[in-house]
C-alpha cells in the first residue's frame, strides 16, 4: 500500500515536473519571438526614417588635394544619405574599411545604377556624383583616405567618427 501511494505521487510529480518545463520553454519562445519582432519593427522604423544628408566634395575645382569637409561625424542608429562628389580634374577614392565595417550600408546610387550590400571602397572620377545610404552601427574613430598614389601625402585624408 505505502510503495503504491509512493509510485502515484513520483508519477504526480513527474507530470507536474514535465508541464511546467513546457510552460517554461514556451514562455522562452514567447520573449525570443517578441525580441525578433521589436528588432524588425525597429528597422522598419529606421528604413522610414528620411536620412540626414551630408555631402563630401573629393578634391575641388582649384585641383586642391583633399576632402572637403575632412571630418564626418554620425550618430549609430540613424539613417543618412552621404552625397559624394568629384568637381576636380582626376579621379579620387573614399577609402575606409573600418568605417565601411562599422556600418549597415543599404544602398548606394550612381548614375542610373543602385548597388546593394556591403561597399568599401568608392572610385569618382572627375565630374561624377554616388549616394551611399546606410545606417551607422558601431562607434568609434575611422580614419579616411584616398588611395591614389600621393594624394594622402598631399593631404587627402580625413576622420570619421561614430557616437553613440
Ligand atoms: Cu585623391
């Protein structure tokens, strides 16, 4: 009598055990759930944001070696449109990998032509204008340079910083 009384409540308490493990990984399910869907409204959010716009000149018109302004700073987590242009007389390049890698870049425009997914490097030359649209993600200090050959000894640097 007293094992059978026993066996019943180890099998009560095996079943109590068991449901509320199901309740538990439910309700973890449930937060994941809710967190992927705040993150996705979150980016719609961002996506319908209309971008801040920040134009760089790339060498100017006097032939001058530099960027014009030479120091950008952005805010992660907000959307911009960063309007490159080259009214100088050679072609020039917007190099900064780490910033590249800092942030999410959405597109980037030139001519008729709309190029998605991750950019690092940007080549203009004379006359020619790109959009690159993106969302900063990571802070920090970037540095920025052309890369052709003597244009950063003449000064054709320049800073970018991300804040929080
Ligand atoms: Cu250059």
């Amino acid at each position: 009598m007293y094992t059978y009384f026993v066996k019943q409540i180890t099998k009560r308490l095996y079943s109590v055990f068991c449901l509320l493990t199901l309740l538990i990984c439910l309700s973890f399910t449930n937060t994941n759930l809710a967190i992927a869907e705040n993150l996705n409204n979150s980016s719609v959010d961002i996506l319908k944001q209309p971008p801040s716009e920040i134009t760089v000149s790339l060498g100017n018109a006097a032939g001058e070696l530099k960027f014009e302004p030479n120091f950008l700073e952005f805010q992660s987590g907000k959307r911009y449109k960063l309007v490159l242009t080259n009214p100088s007389p050679v072609k020039h390049y917007f190099t900064s990998k780490d910033f590249a890698d800092a942030i999410w870049t959405q597109k980037v425009e030139a001519g008729n032509v709309e190029i998605k997914g991750n950019i690092h490097e940007l080549e203009l030359k004379p006359g020619a204008e790109a959009e690159w649209v993106f969302v900063p993600l990571k802070t920090g200090k970037y540095n920025l340079r052309c890369t052709i050959p003597g244009h950063l000894e003449a000064g054709m640097k320049g800073e970018i910083v991300i804040k929080s």
